[in-house]
C-alpha cells in the first residue's frame, strides 16, 4: 500500500488541512466534517469551503453535514464555512452537540462511503487518512450519525439567520 493510498501519523495542521481539501473535492455524494471548533487552521480556507460548496450545490442527492461542539470562536472569527452554513441552510447544515462520552474530541473528515481523514482528540497532534477504504469509513460514519441524531441546531446559527 503506497503512501497515497493510506498514510498514518498525519501531522496536523499541516498536511492535515490539504487532505482535507483533497477528500472533499472527490466526494460525490456526501461530506461529513466532524471537529471540536473547525479549527480556523484547517477548516477556514477558501479552498476547503469551496470544495464543499461545490458538493453542497452540486444535485438535491448530495449530503454535507458539519458537527461541532463548540462554534464561539468560528463566529468570533467569521469563518467561511459557518457563513457557508448560513448561506446554505438546508444544504450544508451545521449542528453542535456539546459532549458525548464516546466523543473525545476527535476532528473527522469522512467522503461518501470510502474516505476517512482522522485527528486523535485532546493533546494528539497526529492521525491517520484512508481516502480508500471502506472498512475504516464505515465505522465512523456510523459513529458520526450516532452524533449527528443527538445534536441540535446550534443557538448561535439561528441567531445569525434573522
């Protein structure tokens, strides 16, 4: 298995940001962004933002969901895809759920049912990206609709939207 194929010990921010741009320019059906506060580092980029924005207006059969548990400092920060998210509510919604004991603050990045970009939580800086398997992203996309089904709208979200 060639570096491309699978790499362990992804350093972040950095590469860790380009392949995130990486999986969401190759989804075709869905991306799901897992992330404790879309780290400006990684997830603030015109780059990140306009891959998903292309996915989000691509057909009424594409899925873009964003889950975070925290999105104070993003607002703070005018961050592009939380403006994304305010522009294209139905499209690329974004929803927070404050804790979960299964959660420990991992930042995922998941493309369709076969791409997987992972950050350990809390005090690891490295991870690992599979942008070519099924079984790794299985499991986490199962994790991440757990999640998703326990988090609400985020208050803040709403809020901008009047």
């Amino acid at each position: 298995m060639s570096n491309e194929e699978y790499a362990s010990g992804v350093e972040y921010p950095k590469p860790f940001d380009a392949l995130a741009v990486s999986l969401c320019r190759s989804a075709t059906r869905c991306i799901r962004i897992l992330s404790p506060n879309l780290d400006p580092a990684v997830f603030n980029t015109d780059d990140l933002t306009n891959a998903v924005s292309a996915l989000a207006r691509d057909t009424r059969q594409t899925e873009v969901r964003i889950l975070v548990s925290d999105t104070r400092m993003a607002f703070r920060s005018g961050h592009r895809l939380l403006a994304l998210a305010r522009r294209l509510p139905s499209s690329v919604p974004l929803r927070s759920l404050q804790e979960h004991p299964d959660w420990n603050g991992e930042t995922v990045v998941i493309r369709d049912h076969d791409g997987l970009l992972y950050r350990h939580g809390k005090d690891h800086s490295g991870g690992f990206y599979e942008p070519d398997s099924r079984v790794a992203t299985q499991r986490h996309l199962e994790f991440f609709d757990v999640l998703w089904r326990l988090s609400a709208e985020d208050p803040e979200l709403r809020s901008m939207r009047l």
